[in-house]
C-alpha cells in the first residue's frame, strides 16, 4: 500500500507566504494540504474552512484536509452549508476533519458550554451527513432539530475524519470507538509525530473498534505525522516505512520551512 503524503500549512504565513506554500507543494506532487484552525488565539492562526477556500482558489488538484474544524463552535446547518460549498467550488477537493475542541477559552468566547460539547458533537456529525444527502433534511434529537432544510448544491460525498489525543492520553483519542462508529478515518494527534511505536497500538485498537462497529476497517483512513529532522532523509523514509506497516493510509509532513518540502517528497517517493 502506497501513502499518501502530504504536508500541514503553516499558520504564520502571509497570503503570499500561503499560495507559495500551497502551490510549491502541488507542483512537487503531495496528495494532500492538512489546514488546521483556532478561532481564539492570541499566536497567528487562521479559521480552517476560509484558509481553505482560499487555498482552492490558488490550487487545482491538491485534496485540503481541515485539521480540524471544531464543529461545535459552529451551527451546524451553517458548517453544512460552508462545506457543501468548498467542495463544490473546490471539485471535490474537501476533506473535513472535525473534533470536538479542547481550548476552554475559545469555548466560552463562541458560548459552548463545556458539558454538553461532546453530545451537541455526535449529533452534529450525524446531521451533517443527513443534509448533504437528503432533498430536504429532517433531524430530531437531544441538542438539534431541524425539519425540511434543503442546502444547494448537494456536494458529492465529503469524507468525515476525526481527531483526538492530548499530552494525558499519550496522544490516544478518549473518544476511539465514537471515532470508529461515525468518522470515515482518523488524524493523529502531532503529538504522535515520528512516534510509531505509541501509534502503532492505536491503529490497531481503532481497526478493532470500527470492526466492532459494523464497517469495514479496510475502508477506514489513518493519517500519521512526520516532523522531519534537516538532513536525514533515510530517518524519514525509515519513519515512512514503519507508519506504513503499522497500517497508516496517508503521512502529513509538518514543518514551516518550505525548502525541506522537495527534499522530503523525493525521500519519500522515489
């Protein structure tokens, strides 16, 4: 099974630092752009689904993989809408990872209550399939409600990844078996960067779950994290190999200096 790559977008670049970044990495041949997001934050940071469609604009081909959309932050008929649209303008070019948040200021700032994030989460996530997919979109449950919605154009299917990990767990999800019942693939924590040992044992515990769940964990995505040291490009392909083995579906390259980008690619692919 071949990875595919791709590379985390810095979250300190200009707009021109941004389509340098993007575009550099599709000329070089990266599958994918991962895009992450703080809507309260006091060091540079963008909100993922407009960083996103700009990255479309200034792109052709590169998937864009938000990491993550903190989807209860946002009404969810709202964040429905914004990525049924990025993934029609795009051509289908959206990846929509989402969690559930962990910055206790930024909840309080957007009003979420703490206590009921997690529910108000898995509801949100059920809702989101129910409204790209039917004409007119019923939904009734404990902390959403919504009848005869109709969002246009209805995109083609978004894939819906999960994320999860703290410095408590060891960068293992709290939430694993809600990730392997409702997400279509999972997106380590960067705490697990170059950390194959620890993320082996989580694939295989996420494998076993969504197995338990019902679906096929041969159709579940696992995206692992390489932060690549300067000049060591048989550590890279070795981490590469190894992430691979213990059965990750795609790596994402994270590091703000643009000039390791080819020589990370080559390392990798060739």
């Amino acid at each position: 099974m071949t990875l595919r790559l791709g590379c985390t977008v810095p979250t300190a670049l200009s707009p021109a630092g941004l389509r340098a970044f993007a575009t550099t990495a599709e000329e070089l041949g990266y599958d994918h752009l991962s895009v992450p997001e703080h809507l309260v934050s006091r060091e540079p940071a963008y909100e993922s689904l407009t960083l996103v469609a700009y990255l479309a604009a200034v792109t052709a081909r590169i998937e864009l993989a938000t990491a993550m959309t903190i989807l209860p932050h946002r009404p969810v008929v709202l964040a429905a809408k914004q990525a049924a649209q990025l993934a029609f303008l795009s051509g289908g070019r959206l990846r929509l990872g989402v969690a559930v948040g962990a910055d206790p200021e930024e909840a309080e700032a957007l009003g979420v209550a703490r206590g009921t994030r997690a529910a108000l989460f898995e509801e949100q996530v059920r809702a989101l399939r129910v409204l790209w997919t039917g004409p007119e979109a019923d939904f009734d449950g404990e902390h959403l409600a919504f009848s005869g919605v109709t969002l246009t154009p209805r995109p083609v299917p978004i894939p819906i990844w999960m994320g999860g990990g703290t410095l408590r767990t060891g960068g293992r999800p709290r939430a694993l078996r809600r990730i392997a019942a409702l997400a279509d693939g999972f997106t380590m924590s960067g705490l697990l960067a170059n950390r194959v040992d620890r993320a082996a044992g989580i694939i295989a515990e996420l494998r076993t779950a969504v197995a338990e769940a019902g679906r096929d964990p041969a159709a579940f995505g696992v995206e692992a994290r390489l932060r690549p040291a300067p000049g060591r490009p048989g550590a890279w392909r070795s981490l590469a190999d190894d992430f691979r083995a213990a059965g990750a579906t795609h790596l994402t390259v994270t590091t703000d200096d643009l000039s390791l980008l080819a020589p990370v690619h080559r390392a990798l692919t060739e």
